[in-house]
C-alpha cells in the first residue's frame, strides 16, 4: 500500500513538473529560457518513460540552440533508447547539424554504448 502511494505521489510529481515546462515554453521570452523549457520537458518525459515525447522535446530545444551539448545528449539517448541505436549518428540531417558541433559528446556516447553492447 504505501509503495502504490509513493508511485502515485511520483506520477503526480512528473505531471506537475510537465505542466511547469509547458508553461515555461509557453511564455518564454528568449530563446535560453524556451531552450531550457523543452529540455526541463525532455527530462521529465524520460523519467516518465514517455521516450517518443521526450525526443520531441530535446529535438525542439537543439534546433533552437544547436550547440546545446545537454540537448544533443538527451535527444542522442531517446533515439538509442527507442532501438536506433546509433543509427542515427549516420543519418545525414543529424550528422551535418547537430555532430560537428558537438563532438565531445557524441565521442562519449559512441564509447558508452560500445562498451554498454559489450556487457
């Protein structure tokens, strides 16, 4: 009964900080502040497991700042957890726009999930 609440009062938690980040994107005015409302976005929709609305999400806040380094992570991660794997390093619109600005991160994520497909 009381882990039933506590997923209850979790659940509640997300959806509360959902709404903050809508709201956030909602009445940003400049572009660091809607860049941070759609990874707050991301972030939630991830721990909420809702993995297709938080691509979305990371992919509106790289678009809008594409050297965003925790955006390209976050979007790279919700395309690897949704079975792309790293398919979409490759991809040529990805490729171009968002790697050669971010090398750095993507170097760490191909030797993360190297060495996380070794296991």
């Amino acid at each position: 009964m009381v882990s039933s609440a506590g997923c209850d009062l979790r659940d509640l938690q997300l959806a509360q900080a959902l709404k903050l980040a809508e709201r956030t994107i909602q009445f940003a005015d400049t572009l660091t502040v809607l860049t941070e409302g759609y990874l707050r976005a991301g972030r939630v929709s991830h721990a909420s497991d809702q993995l297709e609305q938080g691509k979305k999400f990371y992919a509106a806040a790289v678009e809008g700042q594409s050297r965003n380094v925790v955006g390209a992570i976050g979007l790279a991660q919700m395309q690897m957890l949704t079975g792309m794997g790293l398919s979409f390093l490759t991809d040529g619109h990805f490729n171009t726009q968002y790697q050669m600005r971010c090398r750095l991160p993507f170097t760490l994520l191909i030797l993360l999930y190297n060495n996380h497909s070794r296991i």
